[in-house]
C-alpha cells in the first residue's frame, strides 16, 4: 500500500517554486487529478480491463479492493489546502465536495481512460456537462454550429439560453460537411454533434468535422452518449472534449442520473470551474454507482450491440415494418461509421411500424419485456415513441422533415437474451 | 489566488508554451470605421490565443478629433490617444502583478499615473498629436518590502509589451487589400519639448482587471476598462491592453485617412481599417531569450470608400499612415521616465529608455 498522500499527482511540484519570475514557475498540467492512491491504468490495455481496473482508490488504510465511498460535503484544512487556495490549484486538494472528492475522482479518472482523455469531470447530469462544457469554451460574442436534430435538452440550451447569454447558434444536417462548413463564421469557437443521433440513428463524419474545427481554430466537442467509449472514441478521431450522460451506457442500470467531461487537462480544468459555479455536482454516493456501474461497461455494451444488431436483423424486411434504421444494415447510409467504431453500435434501433403512430402505440403496449419508458442504456429495455415523447412539441410535418414519421419506435436494447427481445417484438408486430 | 491570479494556471502556462512554442503566439485583431456623420467607432474581433480561439466583442465609440463638436466641455468619447495610453499604462502594472504574484507578492493596490507630453496639433490641422515622452508615477502598496517591489516594478522596464512597443523601435505593416504601402514614419525633431500633457489614471481592481480615467480638463473623464479573455486569466468584462493598441491604431488612421480625403475633396467617404499584432508571450514569460517581448507584427489593412479610386484612396491613407501619432508612438522608440512610490514613500526616480 502507497504512503498516503490525498493531493493530486504533481499538485507539490508547484510548492517549491523559488521564482524570481514567471518563467520560473514549476507547476505543469498533469492528467487527473488523481491521488497516488486512484489506480492509473496502462492505457494500452483493453476496455474491458480499463473499465474494471481504472481509477479504482486503493485505500492505504483498510486495503479494500472496492473505491470506499467517501461520503462527505467537506475536508480537514491543513496546509496543502491553504496553498492550494493560495495558488489557484483547489480542484487538486480534496477540500470541499464541490470543488473535489476522492469519489469523484475515481470515477473521472475511469472515465477518462476509457476515453483516452488526459482529464474528466463527473457532473449532476448529462446536461449539466453540456452547459458547463458550452459556456466554458465560448464567450460572449462567439457563435456555435450544431445539429438540428441534437438532443432536445441541448437543443433547447442551444435554441433558449445561448442568444441571451451573447452566443449565435447555426443548426445544419452534421451529415453534410459542406453545410457544416458553410456555417462556420470567424467568431465560430465550438462546433457541437453527438457521435450517433437521437432516435434515427445519423452518424456525422467525425474525422472530417475534426478537421473543419481546426482550419477554423474551433473546438469540436461530441456528445458520445449513444456509443459510449467501448464502440467510439471520439477524442481519437480528432474531437477536443467529449461529453456523456453517464445517466445511460456509462452508468447503465438506470438508477443514477450523472454526466461526464472528458479531454485535455487544460480543457476539463475549465468545464470544472465552470461547472463548480454552476453547481453542477455529483454526490459521492451516485460516484459510488456511478463507477460500480462502469466496471461493467465493457461486458454490458457487447450485450447491447448484439441485441440491437439482432433486432435490426429482425425487423428489416419484416412485412409490418417500414424501414429500420441502425448502423449494422447494409441499407444504412453512414457508411464510414464502419471504419470509426471499436466495438459496436450501441443498443438503440429506431424502425417505423405500418398503420403510423396508432399502431406504434398498440405495438408498445404489447411489449411483455421492455419497459414503456424515455432513456436508454440500463439493462433494461426501454421502449418509446417520439411522437408522444422527444418530439411531441413538433407537428407531424415538422417531424416528417427531420425523418421522424409516423409509426416510428425507439427501441433501446437492453441486456437481456436477445433470443427474447426478438420473440417478443415479434409477438408485439403481429398485434397490429 | 494570489492578487486574483491563479498562480497555478500562469506556471500551467509557462510550461505549457516551453513545451509548444506555437501556444504562445497571440493574435489580437480590431477594426475601425469612419463614417461621415456618424462619427468613429472601433470594435474587437475574435482573437487567437495560441490555439484557441476567443470571441472578443466590445465596442466603442470615439471622438475622430475633428467631426466631433469642438467646444463640448465634458466629452463623452475617448481619443484613439486615450485608449493606447491605458493600453501602455495597464500592460506596465500588469506585468508588475504577474510577475509579484509570481514572487508571492501580495498587493493591497498598484496604481499609476501615465502622462504623455503632445506637441500641439499640426499646423495643416490633421487631427493627432504626436507623443514627444510619457512618464509612469506608479504607487504601490503591498506586504512586500520597498526594495523587493522596486525591483519588481522595474522589471516592466523589459519585460511589459506595450512599454517595449512604445519604448523600442517596432516594425509597422500597412496594406491596401492585398497590396503593402510603402511608408516612412517621420523622426522625432530633435530636443522636440510637448506644447501639453496628457494624463490618465491607472488602477488596478483584481487579477486582470483595471480602468483608466482620463485626468485633464476638456478630455473624456469616463473610465476604460480593461482585462483579459477568460482563456487567459480573465473574465471578459473588457479589452485588453494589446486590444486597446489596435482599436486605437485602427482607430486613427480611420478617422486620418477620411480628413485627408476630406480635406482634399470637400467631402469624406465610409473608411474602414482592420488591424493585427502579435504577442509572443515566451518574451513576458522569459520562456525564450530569443523571443520579442514587445507587441509586435503590428498590421492594418484599409478598406477604401466606394467610389475612391485605388490610387487615390492610397494616397490619402498613405498620409495617414505618415502623420498619425499612434504609428509614430509605435513605430519610434521613445524616452519613458518610471517613478515609482511604495506605501508613502518615494523611492525610486530611474529613468528608462532613451
């Protein structure tokens, strides 16, 4: 067992400064924050050991194999706190929850391994990453480009809050670099796309979009959430910070609700005092499910891949299904997603059911496994509509024009046999 | 926070750029526009700091110095003068703080008059008044010792950008669209004395925050603030030092170019002039030895009026260029005299510069 020590790693480099000036300085960006004690992993090694393995705290004390839950708003003050004050380096000095817990960082420090970051943040929820990360890497004055089909939280961040808070938003198909690029003006600081779109299932070019972000001195940031790292990283494609609600995959068992930051350590340092202002944080006992629940991401998202990709099987083709939308077919149109992906394509099938939305209601109420409910990525199925759901302040013209039509189903696959969730979509249809 | 610097960000920073030498590289950007009856006005445009990009939007408007109702006693409008002495006066006393911050200094207050002795206006009546010597009368009041803040405050003498900029000889570009301008800037006459002075008060709120106010009867009184982007230690609430250089520059020779025409023709068109410089902050930081500490690569590119011929419209700002006192100013070395007062004591008089 280590000596203790609950600074972050390098946070005492930056005491022993003698400077006669500036560029005497010592203290250099390290990835975390992490004590000694918060395992660091070979990122080299597989997710699913990552998964198991990263930022795990090994308490020099007791020896628990498991991170101890360190539930508790405050900290002893001692002299590493009042430097920490002092120089400006608090999210490195466990001294106040909202500033930093041990909890926290262990589940930052998995988080940022599985996504190859140097740094991440464990936020309250998903959209309390997505602002924080928005008004930390924008200013008054800066104009962003996003999907119009982007989450409705973040599109009603996008659509309501950033013209009052002195940010222009450009909504374009992320499928098509031209437009993206079209919309890129010279006080453009932050492009915004999920790495696989809600509910149809569009993949945005990543690798090219990294590329229009840097010709513009931009940032890309990318909402991961549907593909979580096991399938996508997009940090390797070029992305600058990635964002999650870790309420879904990361977390998977639908009983936190929690998001996460991840990138450069410059980067995170500033969603984190961003979000630290915003209020934005995750208690230790949610960290303490939080990271138990990722333990198992690797094993959970190869169940949620097959099980999509064998309800997409299924259904396309089938005579009371109209189109099925889901990487895996050879119809789909994203085709470069191919190449990108790790693992899989995440557990959500979108298809329409013939005899619109009536039907779609009569199909979901025949359902015996999935739950009728919004969300995704637990272990059990969820089944929704966006008619009546996501998209119900849109009319159906409108939702006809982002290729939501009528009869479409959300189905997000859990982890059960998939051999059952086929029997029993296949009982469901026969209804209508 | 130390002074409300983030004492761990700037050392961040510092290692940062001796790492990548390309973070280091900021590009700060403005544009002017002279409209007739309507006056002068000058905005920031988004700035690049070293990688990252920073949307920057202020705006203000100024007095053009001679459009402007000559007899107003309490002018609401800052010159373009105004603004690149608060850049000169800020940039000086925030180098002092990075770099006390960085000493563990802590400071109760650091303040400063900075004066610029003018000569009258030129007697063709082009609306500038070129700078002959500034003085700093800087106050501190800090729980260091006198001879520990002496030595700090000195230290801006070669290390603060704008006051290398305005004290060192620094190479100015100017551009009509793609074309570059030739130009001379005139020398300082020798043995030249100012016909007045102008002086503004500089102080320092928290961190990267400052204003200036104008101190002379008959000048704008209101006071300019200045900071930093929040990519840099900022939060935004202002331009900053090297931002109030180009929104002056571009700022004069706007207003210059459109009397020349004015003067020539009867009548001025719509002038607009964008201009950049470069701050490579390896030379503040002492990261490189080889680095330029001053802000520097300083450029403008004018759009001329619709219907001014290219030539004529080179022409008239080409006199801009050549008789505008911020080129000059910046351009040309010129003679800063720094006196510094510590709690109620005088302890310093050096003379800096030439």
């Amino acid at each position: 067992m280590s000596e203790q020590d609950r600074t972050a790693v390098g946070f005492r480099a930056g005491l022993e400064d003698d400077a006669q000036w500036l560029n005497d300085l010592k203290r250099r960006r390290n990835p975390g924050p992490r004590s000694v004690h918060h395992r660091a992993v070979d990122p080299s090694l597989g997710a699913a050991t990552v998964a198991v393995h990263g930022g795990t705290y090994e308490d020099p004390v007791t020896g628990a194999v498991g991170t101890p839950v360190f539930q508790t708003s405050t900290f002893l003050l001692d002299d590493l706190s009042y430097s920490a004050f002092e120089r400006g380096a608090t999210r490195d000095v466990p001294i106040y929850t909202r500033y930093g817990n041990p909890s926290q960082w262990s589940v930052q420090e998995k988080a940022a391994a599985l996504e190859g970051a140097e740094s991440a943040l464990v936020t309250s929820s998903g959209m309390s990453a997505i602002a924080s990360t928005i008004y930390a890497l924008t200013n008054n004055g800066s104009h962003i480009v996003t999907a119009y089909d982007v989450y409705g939280g973040t599109y009603n961040l996008m659509r309501e809050d950033m013209p009052s808070a002195g940010r222009e938003v450009t909504f374009v198909d992320s499928t098509d670099l031209a437009a993206v690029e079209a919309a890129i003006r010279p006080e453009t600081q932050l492009l915004f796309f999920e790495s696989l779109t809600n509910p149809l299932l569009k993949a945005p070019q990543l690798r090219a979009i990294a590329d229009i972000a840097k010709r513009h001195d931009a940032l890309l940031v990318v909402d991961n959430t549907f593909l979580s790292p096991v399938n996508l990283r997009p940090l390797d494609l070029g992305a600058d910070v990635v964002v999650h609600s870790a309420t879904k995959y990361l977390n998977g068992h639908s009983d936190v609700t929690a998001g996460v930051v991840a990138g450069s350590r410059k980067f995170v340092d500033r969603v984190w005092a961003q979000a630290l202002r915003f209020g934005g944080t995750t208690e230790p006992l949610a960290c303490y499910l939080l990271e138990r629940g990722l333990k198992t991401l690797a094993l959970r998202m190869r169940a949620h891949n097959d099980n999509a990709e064998r309800l997409a099987a299924f259904l396309d083709g089938h005579e009371k299904v109209l189109a099925v939308h889901h990487p895996s077919l050879d119809h789909y149109p994203h085709q470069h997603l191919r190449e990108d992906v790790l693992g899989g394509y995440g557990g959500m099938v979108a298809f329409e059911v013939a005899g619109g939305d009536d039907a779609a209601l009569k199909f979901c109420s025949a359902l015996r496994i999935p739950y009728l409910a919004t969300s995704l990525g637990g272990v059990e199925s969820l089944v929704s509509l966006p008619f009546n759901t996501s998209h119900c302040s849109l009319t159906t013209a409108q939702r006809a024009s982002i290729g939501i039509r009528p009869g479409l189903v959300r189905y997000s696959a859990g982890v059960e046999r998939a051999e059952d969730l086929v029997a029993d979509v296949a009982r469901a249809l026969e209804t209508i | 926070m130390r002074n409300g610097f983030s004492v761990s960000s700037s050392s961040e920073f510092v290692n940062e750029i001796r790492d990548d030498a390309r973070e280091a590289l900021f590009h700060y950007h403005a544009t002017a526009c002279f409209r007739p009856g309507r006056g002068l006005r000058a905005w920031t445009r988004p700035a690049i700091l070293g990688r990252i990009k920073s949307a920057r939007r202020f705006a203000l408007d100024l007095a053009d110095g001679w459009q402007d109702h000559p007899a107003d006693p309490q002018p609401q409008e800052h010159t373009p003068l105004d603004l690149a002495l608060a850049a000169v006066g800020v940039c000086s006393l925030k180098t002092a703080i990075a770099g006390g911050s960085a000493r563990g200094i802590t400071f109760d207050s650091i303040e400063m008059v900075v004066s610029a002795e003018v000569q009258p206006q030129e007697e063709d009546f082009l609306p500038t008044a070129r700078v002959r010597r500034i003085a700093y009368d800087i106050t501190t009041r800090s729980d260091a010792d006198a001879g520990l803040i002496e030595e700090v405050t000195r230290q801006i003498l070669d290390r603060s950008p704008n006051h290398r900029t305005v004290k060192d000889t620094t190479e100015l570009h100017f551009h009509a669209g793609e074309r570059e301008l030739g130009w001379s800037p005139a020398a300082i006459p020798a043995g030249a004395s100012g016909g007045r002075t102008v002086r503004r008060h500089v102080k320092w709120i928290s961190g990267t925050q400052f204003e200036s106010a104008g101190l002379d009867a008959g000048g704008c009184r209101l006071p300019l603030r200045v900071d930093e982007a929040k990519q840099f230690a900022g939060v935004d609430w202002a331009p900053n030092p090297q931002e109030y250089v180009v929104l002056a520059l571009a700022a004069e020779l706007a207003s210059l170019a459109a009397r020349e025409q004015e003067a020539a023709t009867g009548s001025a068109g719509t002038w607009s002039v964008h201009a950049h410089g470069l701050l490579d902050l390896r030379g503040l930081m002492l990261v490189d030895p080889a680095a330029a500490v001053g802000f520097q690569t300083i450029g403008c590119t004018v759009d001329r009026p619709a219907g001014l011929g290219a030539d004529e419209a080179d022409r008239y700002f080409r006199t801009a260029v050549e008789r505008s006192a911020l080129v000059e100013l910046l351009a040309l070395p010129h003679p800063v005299e720094v006196r510094l007062s510590s709690d109620e004591r005088e302890t310093l008089r050096a003379a800096a510069g030439r």
